[in-house]
C-alpha cells in the first residue's frame, strides 16, 4: 500500500510503504515450498546474481 500523505521540504508528493496483513492463511502446499527453500538455502543450494545473470545471458 502507497501512502502519499508525506512532502518533500519543496511541497512534492512521498511516497512511503507500508506491508499488508493477508488474512488468508498459507496452504499446506506453500508451507511445503518455503520449507523446501529454507532447506536448500541450509545447505548451500542458491546461487548468486552473478551466476544467474550468466545462465540467463545478461
């Protein structure tokens, strides 16, 4: 969510962020899936933005 109430000292519009509550719990298969992540994050299994930018060709 955007919040424009605050100025910049010249008077022009700031934006400011602000995280959402989702009210809908997390399903059984995306609890599956962070866990997985944070599992392969345990163990060495990412990689960096380097590589990736490479095996992508940027």
């Amino acid at each position: 969510m955007v919040n424009y109430r605050r100025r910049t000292p010249a008077g022009r519009k700031s934006a400011s962020c602000s995280s959402a509550v989702d009210p809908e719990p997390l399903s059984s298969v995306e609890k599956e899936a962070i866990e997985e992540s944070l599992e392969d994050i345990k163990h060495g299994r990412v990689y960096t933005l380097e590589e990736v930018k490479k095996e992508l060709g940027f």
